[in-house]
C-alpha cells in the first residue's frame, strides 16, 4: 500500500477531522482514507445537469419558458452547379 504525507494542512481542517473521525468512531488516518474513497470513487453515476438545475429551481417555485413558434423547414441547398 502506498502512503501521503499531507504538509501546510490548517490547524481548523485538522480539528474538524479529528472531530469527524471520533464521530466515526476511527483514527484520523482511516477518517482521511475513507474520505479520499469516497470523493474518487469512481462507481458514482455521472452527474446530470439537467437534474441538477431543476433541484435548484424547483424550490424558487419553478419557471415558464416561452417556445418560439416552429417554422417549415427551409430547402437544403443544392449542390450541383447545372
């Protein structure tokens, strides 16, 4: 197994780690492998924006969008030069 060393580390992210992990009833060490599992774990599902912008405007009471009128489509240009 590999091993980090973590320098310059805020003595407040650190008290809060020490906390976290005695909630968790861990060491400090296992408490910072646990969160470094979770955050690259990789088996997550993709994050979908469009979920993502609807859990934040459903709250606001949502929104209406005016759709512009469709119209026929236009001929695809030609080509041929006869």
């Amino acid at each position: 197994m590999a091993s980090i060393t973590i320098r310059n580390l805020d003595d407040d992210v650190k008290r809060r780690l020490r906390v976290r992990a005695a909630e968790h009833g861990r060491s400090m060490e296992e408490e910072a492998r646990e969160i470094l599992r979770d955050v690259v774990d990789e088996t997550k599902p993709a994050r979908n924006l469009a979920a993502a912008i609807r859990a934040r405007v459903v709250p606001l009471g949502g929104f209406d969008l005016d759709l512009p009128q469709r119209e026929d489509m236009r001929e695809p240009p030609a080509f041929d030069q006869a």
